[in-house]
C-alpha cells in the first residue's frame, strides 16, 4: 500500500473515532440517557486520569496484564506443543479429534466453578482458566497448520530421507506459522476478556474488580475508564502481536 494511501486511510479512521467520541458527548450533554448509566467522555476520561495519579489504577491495569500475559503463554505453549504432536500425526488426529470436539465447545465460565472447587478463589485459578479458554484457539490452529502442509513438500522430504524432526522444524513448521501466529493473536483477545472475568469471579485485584465495584457503587464514570482502559491494552498487545508477525512472515512477501 502507498504511502498516501496508508494516510488516508489512518487519517479516516480518525475522523471516525473522534465523530464517534463528538456524538458520544453530544448524547451526554443532553441526557438523551440518564447520567447515572451514560457519563460523557470528559467524565470517563477525568476518572482515568484520576485514577492514575492517585495510583490505584496502574497497580490493577498492572495486575491484569500480568495474569493475562501468564494465561496466554501457559497456553501457547500447551497449544503449539500439543498442536505439533496432534497435526503432525494422522493417527493422533483420527484418534484425538473427537475428543478435542467435545471439550473445544465447553465455555471458559461453566470450566470456572470447576476451577475454584481444584484451586479455590486464588490467582492460580485465574490464570488456569484464563489459559484453558486461550487454549483452543491455538491448538486448532497449530493442528489446521500442521495438517495443511502442501503433500509434495512431505514426498519432498521423504525423498531426501530427512528425519522426522526436521521435516517438522524445517517444513512443516514455516507452513504452518501463519495459522499459529493468527490463533496466538485471537488467543491473546480471549486472555484479556477471561482475565477480566476471572478478577470478578475470584475477587481479585485487577480491572474486572475495579469494574465490578464501580457497577455496584453506580459510579458510571470508573465503569467507562475501565472499559476505555481495556480497550486500549487490547489494541496495543494486538498492534504488538502484528508487528511480530510481519517481522517472523517477511518471507512470504518475498
């Protein structure tokens, strides 16, 4: 894509941001919805503000991020290890698919109570069921990867009588790095919501307990700098994961 063109779009994309932001405000000023459930931008952004210079808010974004960042990577590795095994495998995958149909299906909240009967209402809890629900993006996409390898590559590889852990290292694996890296992304989508679910479920220090408790007290305000707040670690642990996609699939643009 062109410069200009990239600019154009970018700078598109922000005049629809702030016309939605404007309408927002307008909306707020004059209370088509009451203030009590719709705070205009300025008071959501205030409280943002404010939280972060009285110092609470950084330690529960903090807080957050950590046990989504641990759900995410216990899951990548389960899932790439897992996935490597299974896709690469015909028999694993005959054997192991309907077993992995029938629990890919389960939702993360109903594995929760489940969880907390195991690990009690703990951080460990959290990030077990964080990492449960991350899972499966992951480990299907690693065994679609594995199991889409063009077959003229493996008769390839059998003609050179390479061992079984090269085909995989040096084939297999470079063909299937883009559906990993999409299900890593998606994966980490679903680490951050799991981990702001868990915060409520467990009461545990975090943005999903400052939303639950600003709910509760009607402070619509700290709702939405909250939510605000964790949109934006979406987008930006999004925008990272894509920058290291570009950087690992170079080879595909040559």
């Amino acid at each position: 894509m062109r410069p200009a063109v990239r600019l154009a779009w970018f700078a598109g994309s922000l005049a629809v941001a702030f016309g939605f932001i404007a309408l927002w405000q307008v909306i707020a000023n004059l209370q088509l919805i009451s203030p009590v459930f719709l705070p205009g931008p300025d008071r959501a952004w205030a409280a943002l503000v404010g939280g972060f210079r009285d110092g609470d808010l950084l330690g529960q974004t903090l807080s957050t991020i950590e046990r989504m960042v641990y759900g995410w990577l216990l899951a990548s590795l389960l899932g790439i290890v897992l996935g490597v095994l299974i896709g690469s495998s015909q028999t694993a995958r005959a054997y192991l698919g309907p077993g992995l149909e029938f629990v890919r299906p389960l939702p993360a909240s109903a594995v929760a109570p489940v969880a907390i009967s195991f690990l009690g209402l703990s951080n460990t809890m959290v990030i077990a069921v964080i990492a449960f629900g991350s899972l499966w993006p992951m480990l299907l996409a690693t065994i679609h990867g594995f199991a889409a390898v063009e077959p003229r590559l493996i008769e390839v590889t059998r003609a050179l009588r390479m061992s079984r852990t090269a085909v995989i290292w040096k084939v297999a694996l470079p063909s299937a790095l883009p559906d990993i890296l999409a299900g890593m992304r998606f994966g980490l989508t679903v680490s951050l919501i799991l981990a702001v679910v868990g915060e409520m479920l467990a009461s545990q220090q975090g943005l999903g307990q400052m939303v639950l408790f600003a709910a509760r007290a009607f402070n619509s305000a700290d709702i939405f700098a909250g939510v605000m707040l964790l949109g934006a670690i979406g987008f930006v642990s999004n925008a990272l994961l894509g920058v290291i996609e570009q950087r690992m699939l170079r080879w595909r643009r040559r």
